[in-house]
C-alpha cells in the first residue's frame, strides 16, 4: 500500500497493512536539529504530507515568528517569543477593548492572495510543505510524506483560541461568563473567515482537511460542557459538513482533557481526532469510542517522550495499541518532536509501532 491507501484505510477502519505514519515538530526542530529531523524522515517516511500552499501576507503581519522578540500575526495579535524554536504567546489583543470591534477586520488579503492552485497530490512531495496555520505560529507543526502520501491540509481554523487572541484569554473568558452582545459578533465574524477559508480549501484536490482549538486543561474543559455545544460545537459541524459534502475527510485537534467532548465530535463527523491520550483514560477512551473515530496519536510528549527512556517510550505505544486499535485500524502512529526530546525516543516510537 502507499500512504494514501494506508490512511484512508485506516480512517474506514478496513485494515491497513500497517499503522500510518505521523511525525509532527516543533519549529525549534527544523531551526535547530535539521539533519536529525532528515535522518528521521529517511528512517521512518510519514504516510501524510502537506500540500504546497502559501498563504498571502497579511497587510499586519512584521517581524519573524519563532525568534526570540515579539512579532504581529496576520490578525493584529502581537506575540512575544521569549525562547527560539517556539511559538510564543499573545500579550497584544488588539479587541482588548471592545470598542474596536466596529473597526476590525478580519485579514481577507491572505485568502485573497494564497495559492491553493498547488494544492494537489501530484505537487505534494516528496518532502510536503508547511501548511497554514504553522506559518502564522500558532498552529500544527508540518507534515511531511513521499509521493503517494495522504494529502493533508492544514487551515488556519481555530476559532476559540482566535477569539482569545483577539480578545487576550482573561477578557475571552469574562465574555463566555457574562455573554456580551459583542462576543457573538466576534464568533461569528470569525467563524465567517474560517468558512471562506475552508470554501476555498475544499475546492482543491487534498484528501483531508484539517482545523484545530484547545480545549481542554489537565483535568477538564476549560468552559462547560453545555456552553461548548451551544457556542462551539455548531461551528465545528459547519466546517465537518462543508468538509464532508467535498468528498473529504475531516481531522481535528486539541490538547487537553477533552473526554467529554468526544460523543460530539463524533456526531458531527469528525473522522479523526488527535488529542492528548495521557491527560485522560486511556483504556476508557478505547472502550468507549474505538471503531467510531479514528485516534489521530498521541504518545505522551509532556512525560514520557521528554524525560522516559526508550523502553517506557515503547511500552506507551502498546498501551495505546492496545487500547485503541480494534484490529482493522482506527488508530496512527504519531508523536510530536518538541524541545528536549531525543531522536532515539522519537525512533522508539515508530519501531514499537512496527512490532
């Protein structure tokens, strides 16, 4: 099989030949540890690649994204990058007073202005290319297959954490609680963004599309269950149905401890989820939910990929083997290269994935 017929095997829960692919890295990987990111690579090719898409400059975008300093998203968000290789957080909302609001709008000219002609799977590889919202800073790491490759493209869609940089997390929070008229006109102008974004994604021949929001802390949601599903969850189907009515799949991100949430990105549509097992129950996620959505990852990259050894590295993949795989697939090999994590655990997890 090549890697598209891997996936989408996987994703139908047909029975790959093998588990998928999937390795993500930080930008502090690439900036800093490239020949190890391409002996990886080389070692262990990715099932996934990313279309070669580049989205236009945004008339507010200055200064460069993962040096230390600050720099200005195409939004208007200032970020402020305090160590090299990673991406910083917002410390200038520019909707901190809502009294901007009547003024602002959102950066059209980097849709206007992107190329998604390229965006196909005879132009993705034979090393993928970042995808959107890695260029901003602020999203998924980059995919990179050989030829063959499910082709995956990552948007820019993110609506909660851009209405928090929109608004700074405090102010966002205060707003869900005390439910201004204001906060629905920044949902839904951003959600309008993240619609023609994706109007002109699904328009292209990639396999799967992808958006992302962080939802969870260690322990739980960050807002309530039945807020999530009156504010959130409606858009996140929009971009699901949207996705769907293309002929194309639907993949979705968000740390955290998110186990409540799973039943609805299921009714949607979500076909693939990437989320952070080890915040939860490993074992209850697989009882639960194997063989109704497929387990985009992870391996414990806050524990055990950072500070385990290699054999603790490989026992975490069995446990998620174990777990979740339900004999016909459903489940990637993926983990996440950040800073402070050894090549030998990054390879540790793709051989176990192999026994």
């Amino acid at each position: 099989m090549d890697g598209r017929e891997r996936v989408v095997r996987t994703l139908r829960f047909e029975g790959p030949d093998r588990t998928p692919r999937d390795l993500w890295t930080l930008p502090a990987i690439g900036m800093f540890r490239q020949d190890e990111l391409d002996a990886m690579l080389e070692r262990f090719p990715s099932d996934i690649a990313g279309p070669q898409v580049q989205y236009g400059r945004g008339e507010r975008e200055r200064g460069t994204p993962y040096v230390v300093g600050s720099y200005v998203d195409a939004w208007g968000c200032v970020w402020h990058v305090a160590e090299a290789g990673v991406v910083g957080e917002v410390k200038g909302p520019p909707l901190a007073d809502w009294s901007a609001l009547d003024r602002f709008k959102p950066p059209y000219e980097i849709l206007d202005t992107a190329d998604f002609g390229s965006a196909s799977r005879e132009r993705a590889g034979p090393d993928g290319s970042a995808f959107g919202s890695f260029r901003e800073g602020v999203g998924f790491p980059t995919f990179r297959g050989q030829r063959g490759s499910f082709v995956l493209a990552g948007t820019t869609i993110r609506p909660f954490e851009r209405m928090q940089f929109l608004r700074g997390s405090e102010a966002l929070f205060l707003d869900l609680g005390y439910q201004p008229a204001e906060l629905c006109r920044l949902r839904d102008m951003v959600h309008e963004f993240y619609m023609r974004e994706l109007e002109l994604w699904v328009k292209t021949d990639v396999d799967g599309i992808s958006f992302m929001d962080d939802w969870g802390s260690q322990k739980s949601l960050l807002i309530s269950h039945s807020q999530w599903q009156s504010t959130f969850k409606p858009l996140y189907k929009d971009y699901c149905d949207l996705i769907h009515s293309a002929g194309k799949f639907a993949f979705f991100h968000s740390d955290g401890q998110i186990a409540d949430i799973y039943p609805d990105l299921i009714e949607i549509g979500v076909d693939a989820v990437n989320s952070q097992l080890f915040c939860m129950d490993v074992e209850a996620l697989g009882r639960q939910f194997k063989g109704q959505i497929a387990f985009w990852g992870e391996i414990d990259r806050q524990h055990i990929l950072p500070f385990g050894t290699p054999e603790e590295v490989r026992a975490a993949v069995r446990r998620v083997r174990a777990a979740l795989d339900n004999g016909c697939g459903g489940v990637f090999a993926q983990c996440e290269w950040g800073i402070g994590v050894s090549a030998e655990n990054v390879a540790a997890v793709f051989d176990a994935w192999l026994e």
